[in-house]
C-alpha cells in the first residue's frame, strides 16, 4: 500500500527532530571528550592519581572502551542524521532505499533517519545474520 508523500509541513517537523537530535549528540561527543581528557590529565599527574589495584586498572580501562564505544556509535548516528537531512532537500526523505514506498511516519518518529520500511529493514538484517 502507497502512502502519500509527506507534507512540506511534516518535513519541517522531522528536520526539527533530526537537528534536535543531531544536537544532543554533540553535546554528548563533548561532554565524553571533555571527561576523557580530565582523566588523562589526571592520570599524568602525581602517583597517587594511578589505580593501585589490578581490578581497579581494568575497571578503569574497560570504561574508557566503553566510552569509546558509545563515542563511535553517537558519530555514526551523527553521520545518519546528517544523510536524513540530505535526503529532506533533496526530496528523497521517508522513501525506502530499497523498495521505493514511504516509509511509515511512526517509524520515522521513532527512528528520524530510517533508510528503510521495516518489510526491506527485517529482510535486510535476516540477510546480515545468515551471511
């Protein structure tokens, strides 16, 4: 079933979400590189600023991949959000890449920058799990 393609009204609704959006995650990438960099200061000072404990050493260092991790995931979303306004001028917004249906405004609610409905998104990752 086609739905009709979405009102410039709707459009102006979903780029406010995805600068919203967009927003917070670099609030987010600033204030994990702010902390990350307060710790390395620390722990280039004195001795006592050093985990003395082995436990507390990997604690330490499996938060810092943590937050490496979470860091990498907001660029990619800032990357996708980036692509949901490219594809706002350039008309393209809410059409699956794969089938060329629009794609439900509740999905796009939920997920600003989804690439795909969710029939082509379910078969798309059924595909990636049997590779």
């Amino acid at each position: 079933m086609a739905l009709k393609p979405l009102s410039a009204l709707k459009l102006k609704h979903f780029e406010e979400i995805i600068k919203k959006e967009l927003s917070d995650s670099r609030i987010y990438i600033d204030k994990a590189n702010q902390d990350q960099s307060i710790g390395a200061k620390e722990s280039s000072g004195d001795l006592s600023s050093y985990a003395f404990h082995q436990a507390d050493q990997g604690s330490d260092t499996n938060l810092m991949e943590q937050t490496v991790m979470l860091m990498e995931q907001e660029r990619d979303k800032i990357r996708l959000l980036n692509d949901a306004l490219i594809r706002i001028s350039d008309g393209n917004y809410g059409v699956c890449e794969i089938c060329g249906e629009q794609i439900p405004e509740n999905r796009l609610e939920i997920i600003p920058y989804a690439r795909y409905c969710m029939d082509c998104k379910t078969k798309e990752e059924a595909k990636r799990r049997h590779k």
